[in-house]
C-alpha cells in the first residue's frame, strides 16, 4: 500500500484490509516516531484495534525550535540547547500514547512470529 498522509489509514485501504481478515490488534513502527507513527497509533486506537507501540523500532529525528532560523548546518542545529533531540521525542511520545491509546513495547517484548 502507498500512504499519503501521515497515518497509515486515511489514504490506503488499510482499515478495509485488516478489517476483511478479522485483525483486531496492529503493532506500530516505522519512521517518524512523533508523526506517521504515533498519528497512525491514535487513529488506530480511535478505529477499535487494539495497538501496540514498538518503540525501538520507530525512527525520528532532532526537531529544531518552531523560531530557529532555516538552513542552518546538522552540527548547529544539534549544538542549539532548543532543538528537542530524538531520545525526548521518543520518551513523549510514550508517555502521550502510554495507557490511552498503545500499549508501549519493545522488540524484545513482542513473541517471535513463526515463519513457514
């Protein structure tokens, strides 16, 4: 499936796959942890699955303050005491997904899916 918005649901036939294989519950990763990722967890939550949050296997990266200036070098933007870097990401996101709309896992937490 081709996504063309933030979640994975809202431009793709997602809801309409699952929901013809009777799957009830989702995991969710990918990259960006705070955007695509979290936005599909709350839709999915908001849609009836039941949704697990695979932290370390999202991806984000260091979000400048909305006042920085454009076009500034990656080692500046890091250095700024204002940008807000991928672990804080990452912990807010937990803590605003955390018990009202994921489940939050990590990969050594899932079951192994058998393969064949």
């Amino acid at each position: 499936m081709t996504k063309t918005s933030r979640n994975a649901f809202t431009t793709t036939g997602l809801q309409q796959f699952l929901t013809g294989r009777g799957v009830t519950e989702v995991a969710v990763c990918g990259i960006q942890t705070e955007q695509c990722c979290e936005t599909t967890a709350r839709l999915a939550a908001d849609l009836g699955y039941r949704v697990t949050f695979v932290t370390d296997a999202t991806a984000t990266f260091p979000i400048e303050h909305r006042d920085a200036p454009p076009g500034r070098p990656l080692a500046e933007i890091l250095a700024d005491p204002a940008t807000l870097p991928t672990d804080q990401i990452i912990a807010r996101t937990e803590y605003a997904l955390a018990g009202r709309f994921a489940a939050i896992a990590s990969l050594d937490d899932l079951a192994p899916v058998p393969v064949g």
